[in-house]
C-alpha cells in the first residue's frame, strides 16, 4: 500500500535497492495542497517493481494505492555507439509506452562509475556526451529529468552529495505526480458523489473508492484527514437513512438500502 516507482531492470540497481527504500523516507517532505489547506511534512515512502507495461493504468481505472507514481530508467552506458544502437531505442519505446498511457512523471538517471570511466577512456567523446544525448532526445526542456548519479557504492564526500541530490530529486517528482493525481481522484470522486441522487447509483462501490482515499491518507500517517472521509461517509448514510424513514425514494432499481419486516411466526 506505498506510492510505486516502476523501473527498468539494471543490476547495479539491485544493489542500490535496500538504500534508496530506506532513506527514501528518511527526510521530510513539504507537502502543499489545493483548497487553501495548510502545507503539511510528511514522509515519503515507496515500492520499485520492474516495469511492465499491463501493470500502467488503464482509462477509468481509479485505483490510487497502487498507481505508478514516478518512472524511472536507470543506465550505466557510456558508449555513444552502445547508446545509439540499442539504449536510446529501448528508451524510445519505454517514453511511447507511457505516453500511450497519459503517464508524463518519469526520470533518466544515468549510473556512473569507475569502471564506465576507464570504459570510457577509449572512446573519442567524453562521457558527458552521453547525457547530452539522452537530454536532447528524450527532455526537450526538461532537463532536470535526466540525472547523473557518480559512483553511488563509494564512500566518498562526492559520491554522497550525488547521492543526497538523487534522493532529493527523487522526492519532489514523486511529491510532484502524488500531488498531481491524488487531485484528480478527488476530484472523480466529487463527481461520483454528485450523481448520487441518478439511476443506478452505488452507495456500496461509492464507499470503497473514499475508502481508498482515507487508505491513503492513513499511508502518509496523515490520520486526521483519513477519519474526515470516515466522517463524511457516515453522514451521506445517514442522511440516505433519514430520507428513506421519511418516506423518501432511493434511486432505483430497489436503491442499495433495503427493508424487511419482520417476520411474524
């Protein structure tokens, strides 16, 4: 139940993995929300699963708990010829895949370390070209979403600062996409709630998705917020209750709240 990086496959990042989970979470983050409500810090805590296409979100697919936040693409190439021969297509079809599926929040981190630096020595560009590359072709003028992450299994004062700038990186255009998508099921979820009074209307699956949204809220330990959906379920009950005891009509066919009598043995 944590926000979810997909990511390409690399095993230098299978050695990295247990470090990023772990201080992902570490630093808090501000957190500034719509509605004139007051910034919040919070922590920031997150599942990398290997990518997979089926697993990008469909259209009308309303999950958040398990919504693909931030995609990242990890490459430790540092030949330009490499690059232009299998990576830069396979990052071609990895940005058509999302861009198929409206998701725009993705991340290049490019790996370097000693051994792509002596690599590199016998190519005639530098290894800076690589990334050049990578940012003309694929981020037209968003160039903060390629990163350059410098020997992170060193101990040295140049690898940590890399190191912290990833995290912080990391940590914002997750904030980022969370921010951007959780107003966008709130706001499906208004919609939902005001077609209440329609045909066919479902107090039943209306309850699992604000459910979902107090499961999120519980996620980031923001407990307050998740008990006001609580609240306001119980109210919309309530007062469907109230109009029913009142004589008041339910959508049909039957509504979702129905009496029995008793029966008289």
């Amino acid at each position: 139940g944590k926000p979810i990086f997909f990511v390409f496959t690399l095993g230098l990042f299978t050695s990295l993995y247990t470090s990023l989970a772990q201080q992902l979470p570490r630093e808090p983050m501000e957190w500034r929300r719509t509605y004139g409500r007051a910034p919040k810090m919070i922590h920031l805590e997150a599942n990398f699963v290997q990518f997979k296409e089926e697993l990008l979100p469909k259209e009308g697919n309303k999950a958040l708990l398990t919504f693909p936040f931030l995609h990242i693409y990890w490459t430790d190439c540092c030949d330009t010829e490499v690059y232009k021969g299998t990576v830069k297509e396979d990052m071609m079809r990895w940005q058509n895949s999302l861009r198929a599926h409206g998701s725009a929040d993705w991340v290049i981190i490019v790996v370097e370390t000693n051994d792509t630096k002596k690599k590199n020595k016998t190519n005639i560009l530098p290894r800076s070209s690589i990334v050049d590359k990578i940012r003309s072709d694929f981020c037209n003028k968003q160039n903060d979403r390629c990163v350059v992450l410098s020997d992170p299994l060193k101990d040295s004062s140049r690898s940590q600062e890399s190191w912290n700038s990833l995290l912080l990186k990391l940590r914002t255009l997750l904030l980022m996409s969370f921010t951007k998508n959780l107003g966008r099921f709130e706001d499906d979820m208004r919609t939902l709630r005001e077609k209440r009074t329609q045909p066919g209307w479902s107090f039943c699956e209306y309850f699992m998705v604000q459910e979902e949204l107090a499961f999120v809220f519980e996620m980031l330990q923001q407990f307050e917020d998740a008990l006001v959906q609580y609240d306001e379920l119980d109210a919309l009950f309530t007062q469907y209750v109230l109009n029913f005891g009142a004589g008041g009509k339910l959508p049909p066919p039957n509504g979702w709240l129905q009496y029995r009598s008793p029966q008289v043995k």
